[in-house]
C-alpha cells in the first residue's frame, strides 16, 4: 500500500523526520506567527516583543502577532506556548518570574520549567536600582544596612507581589548581608511606587524603567543598582557588589521561547533573526532610550541562563522560606 503524504497539509515539526535541515529553515515561515505575551500591553514583556516584532516582521517575511494573554504571573502564556504544535508558529516572549521563578511556587506547578518550553535567545535585560524616600536617613546602602542590622524586622521593603523579582531581589540582599526586613507586597508596580513616594516604605528595589523618572526629578534617592556593573543611566550609582557583597546579580530578564521539540533550524533562524534585529543602530537606540539593555547570543547561552537562574533562585526561595498562598 502506498501512503502520500501532503507537504502542504503538514506543519514544519511534521515535515522535521522528512527534510533535511536546510529545506526545513528554507520552508519556514509559510503564514503568520502568533508571539504570544503574558502579561498585559504596557509592560516591559510586552514593550519588549513590540520592539522586536517589525523587524522579525521584515525579516521572516509575515505577519507577527503579538498577543496578550495575561494571568497567573504570566505562568498561562507559558502553558498556552508549551501545549501548542513545535513548528514555530506559536512563541513567547516570557521573563524570568514566569518562565524560572514563579511555576514551581504553585501546587501543583503548571508546567515543567525545563521540559516544558525551550529557550531560544536572551531578547532584553533590565537592570533593578535600590531606592529610599528622599525623607529617608540612609544616605547609602551600607547605612541602610546597618539600620536593618540594628532594628531586625523594623524596617521594610515593597514589591509587586510575592515571589516577583523585586520580592527576590530585596530577599537576596537582605540574605547576603545578614538582616532581617519586612516585606510588603503591592498588587502592582504602581501602587508600590505612591507608597515610596510618600515615605510609607522605607526601601524598594526595582526595575530601572519604573525608577528612572522619579530618581532624575528627585522624588527618590538611588542607592545602588543589582547588576554586577553599573549602568549607563547612572554612571555615579555603585553597584551592590562594588559594596561589599561580591558577585551579587538580581535582574529582570525577557526570553523568547518556543514549545518543546521545535525543530533546531527554526530555533535558528529566530536565533539569527533576533542577532539582526539588534544589528540595527536606530532600534537598539529605542530599546536602551527605554531602559533595557539589549539582548541576542546564542541558543545555548539563553538555556544556561534559564536553567542557572531557576535553581538559584529555587535555593533562595527555600532559605527564605518564600510561599505563594
């Protein structure tokens, strides 16, 4: 008996056991591209994929659609991406509390961080600044730290939510030096800001885009930043490690990621697409204008970065004894 199969009846995960590498990538993409976002328009996951999408637009030749599917920490895109078909049709653009974080905190865990979903390249980064009301005594970090070191839990710290990178951030500082502070989570960014503003918090460590605007007009007072060097944005502004807590590095990182078993020449062609993108002078100008720092590198340096800031953080999570209710 002969069996025919139709080319056009079937998808490139299909097609992967029948063509050879190169007819694969040349045959991809035939139809638009859904790029799925977890979370809602407005945020730094969503500015981040509406950055990237006209040139990856251009450069596959389709239609790129970001679509918004906000929830459960960003956790439902996630799902939604890892049970869609493996032919490059359906991505994601996802952050490291949804992807690394955020799903083994749940019961049960949505999906399996590792066998669930397949990171194909760092997209951004974006830097976190410590910040104290302008009321605040603690002209710098180390002060803020003995303070903490000298009132245990009297002191306290605001976050968009438990186990956000803000909420892991502070954890982490407070863990290395030795305090003890009280946590108090918002149910957004916005609201965590009017409460530092109005001197109701007595520290915040947060993403740079959020920050930014209130530390050039003088609203907060920036004490240091969480990467392992500084920023272009405040040259002047030590980094935590610079004082005293060597190798310490808290961000926010966003990541393409497509389902499990994709085939590697689409990885790769949205590998190269994405390092072409960021070739461009006038948008990796928007991107840092807008406070991230710009991402691309290779497949396996997006997987490392996945794997290695799950498991760091997952030990974090339990000394802390951090739990989602």
């Amino acid at each position: 008996m002969t069996i025919r199969i139709s080319r056009r009846a079937l998808g490139a995960a299909a097609l992967a056991p029948l063509l050879p590498a190169p007819a694969i990538a040349q045959a991809y993409p035939s139809r638009a591209i859904t790029l799925l976002v977890g979370f809602a328009p407005g945020g730094g996951t969503d500015i981040i994929a509406r950055f990237l999408a006209p040139s990856l637009q251009e450069e596959f030749g389709q239609t790129i659609a970001v679509e918004n599917r906000p929830g459960a920490s960003g956790t439902l895109a996630v799902l939604a991406m890892s049970r869609a078909r493996p032919d490059g049709y359906t991505m994601l653009m996802t952050t490291i509390s949804a992807s690394a974080v955020v799903p083994p905190l749940m019961s049960p865990p949505p999906f399996d961080i590792r066998r669930d979903q397949t990171a194909v390249v760092h997209a951004a980064t974006v830097p976190l600044v410590a910040v104290v009301p302008t009321n605040s005594p603690s002209q710098t970090l180390p002060e803020l730290l003995a303070r903490a070191r000298e009132n245990p839990g009297v002191l306290n710290y605001s976050s968009s939510g438990v186990a956000t990178q803000q909420h892991l951030a502070a954890e982490l500082l407070a863990s290395q030096a030795g305090v003890r502070m009280t946590h108090v989570p918002f149910r957004g960014t916005g609201q965590a800001v009017n409460e530092i503003l109005a001197g109701r918090i007595d520290l915040a460590i947060d993403t740079f885009p959020t920050y930014l605007p209130h530390i050039r007009a003088g609203r907060v007072r920036a004490l240091a930043v969480t990467m392992p060097q500084r920023v272009e944005w405040l040259p002047e502004t030590p980094t935590v490690a610079e004082l005293g807590f060597p190798g310490f590095d808290a961000v926010v990182w966003y990541m393409l990621m497509a389902p499990p078993g994709v085939p590697q020449p689409i990885a790769d062609r949205w590998v190269a697409a994405v390092n072409k993108a960021y070739a461009n002078t006038e948008l990796r100008k928007r991107i840092s204008d807008a406070g991230f720092i710009i991402g691309g590198g290779t497949q396996q340096e997006a997987a490392t970065m996945l794997t290695r800031d799950a498991d760091r953080y997952a030990e974090l999570v339990r000394n802390a004894n951090i739990r989602l209710d």
